[in-house]
C-alpha cells in the first residue's frame, strides 16, 4: 500500500498561476528510485487561490489518499516497484481552508472549481544498474545481449558525443561506455549527458550503431531525460553492424 507523510524537503521556486493549486516541483529519493527497493515521489505543493484558501490537498485518485498542507510544503509517497522502468504518479490538487460552515468546525473545504490535474513521469532503474551522469539533457542506452552497440548524439550545433569523441565542444560527455562480447547477456549502458547550465538549447538527434553484431538484431531502450523529467522511453530495434532510425528531441 502506498502511504503518504509529511517530510521536510527542498522547495522550488514557484510558477505564478493565479487562482489556482498546483505542484511546484517533484522529485524522487533516492534518485532515481531502484526496483525492489523502498523509496519516495515527493510533491511540494502550491497555492495561489487568495489570502481566505491558504491552504492546499493534493491527492492520488489511484489510491484514494489526499493530506491537507500549507503553500510550500512537500509531502512524501512510500513506493515500491518490483520492475525497473518508466512510471507515472497522477495527481489533483486543490487550493483548500479551514470549513466556514459553523455545522462543521475543525474541517477543510476545498476549492472545488480550481482543482488542477497533474502527473509526475520518472525513471526506476535495476539494482545493479551503475550511476550515470545527469544534468540539463541525459541520454541512456540499454541492451540485453553480447553486441557492441553505441551510442552517438549530436547537439543542436551540430557536436557529436560519442566513444570517438567522449567530450564535445557544448560539454556533452559520455560517462558510460560498455563494449561486451557475444554471449554476454548481461544489461549493458551507456549513458551520454550534459551537467546542469550546459545543455545548448534546440534540437537534439541519437542513434544507435552496432559496432560489432552478434548476427541478430539487438533490442535495445532508450531513455531521454530534459531537466530531469522523462521525455521519451521507448525500444528500438537495432541490425546486427547496421544502426537504429534516428531519434530527435527538444532540449
């Protein structure tokens, strides 16, 4: 059963939106989250309803759970997830006060008409999946069989980050270079990121080369994060010594 407390946390700087609720920021703990392990999604939560809702209840309609709090702050999920992969927290949010009714003291109403909708997409990785680099723009290949597949992404200037070239002109790096043999089906990563303030703006394009094929196509996933949101999580088939279609993003 998912949980929810209150916990302490980080508070980000608000979005004006007036006359509304809504999540100002979220984050897992730790991040990103393992599967098979104990962790938290956390919500910092935000009010702008006027000076008479100064409160706000936020609440996952898959669980029926909600908590009352105060503009700023964060409460916290338990989670557990037996599988690694992409997972999604929806959300409502309501700008929320004390009961005005006499016939119901000590309770909250809520704001009905300014309840927002929301979601949270993250990332929880295997237990043996090695720590990657991340930042404004983060790219990451999995595979599951003993090809030698890398991995290339070119900047919007056009800078390519790849195993020729680990470190680009626009500070893109790869921090993760795996180069198995056939047989090995183990997971295998490499992972392409540029750090926090980096990350040239535009149009982003990866591709997948296998280098050295085990005569099959590999599968393999790739993960697209933008600001350390979830942006693409898909699969793609790539020839044994041929390439996947190209993929492209907005960073």
């Amino acid at each position: 059963m998912t949980t929810l407390r209150r916990a302490g946390g980080l508070l980000a700087a608000l979005v004006l939106v007036t006359g509304c609720a809504f999540v100002s920021s979220s984050r897992t703990v730790p991040a990103p989250l393992v599967a098979g392990q104990p962790g938290q999604v956390c919500l910092t939560l935000a009010s702008l309803a006027g000076a008479d809702w100064p409160y706000v209840r936020v609440q996952i309609p898959s669980s029926g759970m909600y908590r009352y709090g105060s503009v700023g702050d964060e409460y916290c999920f338990d989670v557990t997830y037996a599988n690694p992969g992409t997972q999604t927290i929806e959300y409502d949010v309501c700008p929320a006060r004390w009961n005005t009714n006499p016939e119901n003291p000590g309770s909250f109403e809520i704001k009905g008409e300014s309840c927002t909708k929301g979601s949270y997409t993250f990332t929880v990785q295997a237990p043996n999946q090695p720590v990657f680099g991340t930042g404004d723009v983060q790219v990451t290949l999995a595979w599951s069989d003993g090809a030698d597949l890398d991995l290339h992404v070119v900047d919007p200037g056009g800078a390519e980050t790849w195993y020729g070239n680990t470190t680009s002109a626009s500070s893109g790096q790869l921090d993760h270079d795996t180069r198995p043999q056939c047989g090995d089906d183990n997971t295998h990563y490499e992972n392409i990121f540029w750090p926090t303030g980096g990350a040239p703006h535009g149009q982003y394009s990866v591709v997948i080369v296998s280098f050295h094929g085990c005569g099959s196509t590999s599968d393999a996933e790739l993960t697209i994060k933008v600001g350390g949101q979830v942006v693409r999580d898909q699969s793609f088939p790539v020839p044994s010594n041929g390439r996947s279609t190209t993929v492209t993003f907005t960073a």
